[in-house]
C-alpha cells in the first residue's frame, strides 16, 4: 500500500495492528496444539458461518468449523449465545 497523506497512513497502521495481532493470537493455540489449521485458513473456515432469524436459528456447522473450535477449543456458537 502506497499512502501519502498522514491520516491514511496512521488509519492503514490502525486496521493492520490488530489484524496482525489476530493472527498471532490464532497462530499461538494451533501451532501448541499441532493442529493443520493456519490463521489464514481459520478466518475462512469462520467466515462461512451464518447465523439467520428463523424458527431453527443458527446454521448448522460442518465437519471442519466443529473441529477447528475443538482445535482452538472455543465454544461451539450457538442460538442462545446470539
């Protein structure tokens, strides 16, 4: 990224801090638990979660987001957490 005025670098510095902490806070329980899962990986598999206001709630998880949380071990999202 190529940023001129100083405002937009100190933003860019704002977005890419916690981005990069994100990873590192992702990096550390995979790595210590041997688990094949990268940080990129992580927020992909995260990302393809719904939550939808209908009489069922919360999608339902596949095979690879349940055991990413068990990787990670975060509780598994729920309707009632929503």
């Amino acid at each position: 990224m190529f940023h001129r005025r100083a405002d937009r670098i100190r933003a860019h510095a704002l977005i890419c801090f916690p981005a990069l902490a994100l990873c590192r806070v992702l990096h550390m329980p995979l790595k210590d638990r041997h688990s094949p899962y990268s940080a990129e990986r992580v927020l992909e598999i995260m990302r393809r979660i719904q939550f939808h206001q209908t009489a069922s709630g919360l999608c339902t998880l596949t095979t690879e987001q349940r055991d990413l949380f068990d990787a990670i071990e975060l509780p598994k999202p729920s309707a009632r957490q929503l």
